[in-house]
C-alpha cells in the first residue's frame, strides 16, 4: 500500500472589495445575477458570472423546479450558455455569489459537485485552467486557480 497525499491551494480576500478589478467586475456580476434567480422552495439564491476569450461575459443563476432534480444551478446555467454560444471560447474565470432568504451567508461557498463536474468537463475541453472566485453575500471571497483544487480527483472522458 501506498500513501497519496492531496492538497489544494485557495487564496481569500477578507471582502469584495480586496479582489483584483477584472475579478470585482465579474462578481458584481455575479450578484447581480443572484437577485435574478429563481428559488421559491430552497430561498437559495446563487449567480454566477463567466469571462470568455472573446471578451463575452455570460451571467446564470439558479432555477427551481418543484421537482428538484429538474432545476439547475447557477454555474451549470452559466457554463452551458457559453458552451452553447460561443462553443470555441475559452472560459478564463468564474465568479460566484449565493446567498439565503433563511440566513445570511458570509463564508465562501464553492460550487456544488455536480457543478463541479461540469466546470470540469469544460476546463479539461480547453486545456487551460479556470479561476474561480466564490463568495456568500458578503464577507470573504475565495479564489481558485483552477477547479482542480475543488475536484482533485476529476472523473473524465480517459476512464470511458
């Protein structure tokens, strides 16, 4: 047996306000998408904002479904427009905001794993990391490199 050892790597700005501008552009972005969601049984609002190569900017949110596995996140919303608009783009970063009507959210929040999985598929297909910048309402802001710090075992078309 042998021993493997995982590490990821996450820089945090203390607030919104520390981020570099093209990063705080994306996440006002990405809150400005939040308010648009549609999320009347969970009360949980998340926006997410993409930059493209071409300089396009893509906004997404959630959308509910009484039947919850019909609904999508915002990410996925995003990341399958841009998929679907501007298939030979390369997505250069990712920002994400979510936040509750129940509580306030002040920590980072990560996409979730399906999300994480479908940013996966898109970061491999271009062959070039994407930065993701991830925040609740407000307070801190995490940033990842790449989503291979959120998903270091990715699960991809070499096992198919």
């Amino acid at each position: 047996m042998k021993e493997i050892k995982i590490e990821s790597t996450l820089y945090v700005f203390d607030n919104v306000n520390e981020l570099p501008n093209e990063a705080l552009s994306l996440m006002q972005k990405a809150i400005e998408a939040r308010g648009k969601a549609y999320a009347p049984y969970s009360k949980f609002y998340v926006g997410a904002a993409l930059l493209l190569d071409n300089g396009q900017v893509i906004t997404g949110n959630n959308q509910e479904n009484a039947s919850y596995p019909s609904g999508l996140c915002a990410e996925r919303t995003a990341i399958y427009y841009a998929g679907s608009q501007f298939p030979d783009s390369k997505i250069i970063r990712m920002a994400i905001s979510a936040g509750s009507k129940r509580n306030q959210t002040t920590k980072p929040i990560p996409p979730c794993g399906a999300c994480r999985q479908a940013i996966a598929e898109y970061e491999i297909k271009q062959e070039s990391p994407i930065e993701i910048y991830f925040m609740g309402e407000t307070g801190a802001v995490a940033k990842s490199n790449s989503l291979a710090n959120l998903l270091p075992l990715v699960f991809d078309k070499s096992v198919l």
